[in-house]
C-alpha cells in the first residue's frame, strides 16, 4: 500500500537534491542523515489547524516551512524515503512472530468477528500487507488506538476515508478506556447472527468470539484489560511484550482472543518502516535510535504546529531544521555531555509522550 500525505493543493514540480556536505558544518566523525528542507519551494502562509496550545507554537497565518498543502505533505513523504535510503534498513522479526501468525491464521478459522487495532498517527503503516486475505469475508471492526494524539480533524478525515471503504471503525485509548465500551457493543452486533443460525438449528447459543489483531505496541492488550475492566494481558511501552495467544472471557456472551503483534517478514517500505520507529511500534533493535531522531527533526521543523521554533524553545536550541542530526549533537553537548544515542532518546521520548502536540504522521491517500 502506498503511503501518501495530504493537505490543500499540489506542488508542481519537486527540484532536485543535492549533496551535503558534512566536514563544512560539523565535525567528520558524527554521521549526518541527508537534508532536505532547503529544496522545497518556498511554504506558503498556512494556518495552524489543530494541536494542543503550548508557549512558543507558530502562530495561526504566520509564514512557516510547513506542511500547508497536498503536495507538501506526499512531497515529505518521499523525502522520509529518501533519508531512509541513506540509512540501514529497519527490518525486525523476532522468532515468535513466524509461529504467531501460523497459529493465528488457525485461529482465524474459530473467529466471528476480527478487531484489527493500529495506530491512529500511521494508520496506514501499521496496516498488515496480508490482513485483507488473511480475513477474507469474515466481519471487521478497526480500531485506531491512540486517538488522544491526533486532532479531532484528522480523526474526521480518517473516519470518512474508511466509512466509504464501508470499513467500520472506532478512535479509542487504551490506556484510559475511550472507545472500549462502544466497541464490545460492536462486535456482539456485528456477530449477533451467529446465534440466531445456532437456534434455527436447534443448538444452544455460545458467546462471540472476536480475536484482536495488530501490529506490536499499538496497544491490542490494553484496549482488551480496559474492556474487561482488570488486568488480564501484560502490557509495557514496547513491542514483544506479549508472545502468545490467549483466550480470555468479556462477560457471558463475548470471548476475546489477544494475540502477540505480527509484522511482515520483511518491511519493503522504508519511510513506512521509519515511522513505525519513530512510533515505538518497532523493536528498537532494529534501528539506529540517532539516525530515527534526526528524521523526526526534519519532520516536526516542517509540521506547522510545531516548526523550528518550538523546536528552538523547547530545547533552547536555533535551529532552521535542515539537519536533524547536527541538531541532535548540539542538544547532545548541551545535555548529556556530547552523548547522542540519549539526546536523540530524548526526542524520540518527547514526541512517543505527545508533547509537541497532536501530530498525525499520514494523511488519508486522495
């Protein structure tokens, strides 16, 4: 699936990059991710739409290297691919994941209904490649999990794009039990046939099974101990927590089935992969934490509600956000003593907490 960005009006042309050079800015030894900031056209003047309201945001129609339009948005996209190119690719596929999924595909035969949950900021990345054939014809109900860190707008845009896929889905949080309540009424809706066929053939009715599917650490066992209302699945901020099936009972008419994160063999979109890094919805084995945070730099400098100077006064750092790794070796000197791996933890830390706001990372495709 093609991962797109979207906002008001298309770019006509994108120019071409160029090469940094890194010995003009920065001592040789500290890697630095390619830059692209300087090669757009010049931003137009936006207006701030959404976000939590913070001291030093941009302000609303103020002229920011943003992304005020379409174009802008699919344009970063690529930008994002192009930066992970220079990278080592993320990949991670720990061994219980193999036998995960050929269980789950068993289990998929005893399901009434399927809850697929993903994450609200990278609907799309956190999508499985093969879901759609793996469930076939049987009933879904998708979840986007961490509804608190995206704006009510790109919720609305979200929920029309999969309301006319005929796709139904429900915002929750998982950690404070939005959306649990509605969507245990769901899936007993959405299953409720199942025993009405059970009684026409004179057998006695059974609770509704409904498995829980989704990429790691996008928060299927939380959202299941909020709808049992106790603590049944072990849950903690990162993903491979939970590693194996589990069958656990909601009530008298309703069986849920959790299931360890599943993630392809092997993740061929790299600026999808970069963003389940930057998620936390990755192993952090997988990736080079230095090199994710300097993308994420490049990213927030051109999101209007955060742009290069909230990034300056949160950090008291200036910065025109062209390098997201040069950035990172100034916070590193000025915080932990020249250590990077914890200033770019640090940053990453800061947007996984929500304190730049509400910022979704992808827009519905047009």
């Amino acid at each position: 699936m093609t991962l797109q960005f979207s906002g008001q009006w298309p770019l006509n042309s994108s120019p071409p990059f160029t090469t940094f050079q890194p010995q003009l800015l920065m001592p040789a030894r500290v890697p630095l991710v390619a830059f692209a900031a300087t090669h757009l056209h010049p931003a137009p003047v936006v207006q701030v739409v959404g976000g939590a309201p913070r001291n030093g945001s941009v302000k609303s129609e103020a002229p920011v290297e943003g992304l005020g339009c379409k174009g802008d948005w699919f344009s970063l996209n690529s930008d994002i691919r192009y930066w992970a190119n220079a990278l080592r690719p993320v990949q991670w596929y720990p061994g219980h994941i193999a036998k995960t999924e050929k269980e789950l595909k068993e289990q998929l035969k005893l399901m009434d209904v399927v809850i697929e949950v993903r994450d609200a900021r990278i609907p799309l990345s956190t999508s499985h490649p093969q879901m759609d054939f793996w469930l076939g014809n049987r009933r879904r109900i998708l979840v986007l999990n961490r509804e608190d860190m995206i704006s009510a707008a790109d919720r609305n845009e979200w929920a029309s794009y999969f309301a006319k896929q005929g796709i139904k889905i429900i915002f929750s949080n998982g950690q404070l039990g939005m959306g649990s309540t509605r969507l245990s009424r769901l899936a007993r809706e959405l299953a409720a046939d199942v025993n009405v066929k059970r009684r026409s053939k004179g057998l006695l009715p059974r609770p509704v099974r409904a498995g829980i599917v989704g990429y790691p650490n996008v928060g299927k066992s939380s959202l299941i101990n909020r709808l049992l209302k106790r603590r049944m699945c072990p849950v903690a901020p990162r993903p491979g927590v939970t590693r194996e099936l589990k069958w656990v009972r909601f009530g008298k008419d309703l069986e849920l089935l959790d299931s360890p994160g599943i993630i392809p063999m092997r993740i061929s979109d790299q600026a999808a992969a970069v963003k389940l890094a930057i998620c936390d919805d990755i192993g952090e084995r997988s990736y080079d934490t230095t090199d994710i945070a300097a993308i994420l730099v490049q990213i927030l400098a051109r999101v209007p509600s955060v742009g290069t100077k909230e990034l300056s006064n949160r950090y008291k750092i200036k910065t025109d956000g062209r390098s997201g790794q040069i950035f990172i070796h100034d916070l590193a000197l000025k915080l932990f003593g020249g250590d990077t791996h914890q200033a770019a933890f640090r940053i990453l830390r800061d947007f996984r907490k929500g304190r730049f706001g509400w910022i979704s990372l992808e827009k519905p495709p047009r």
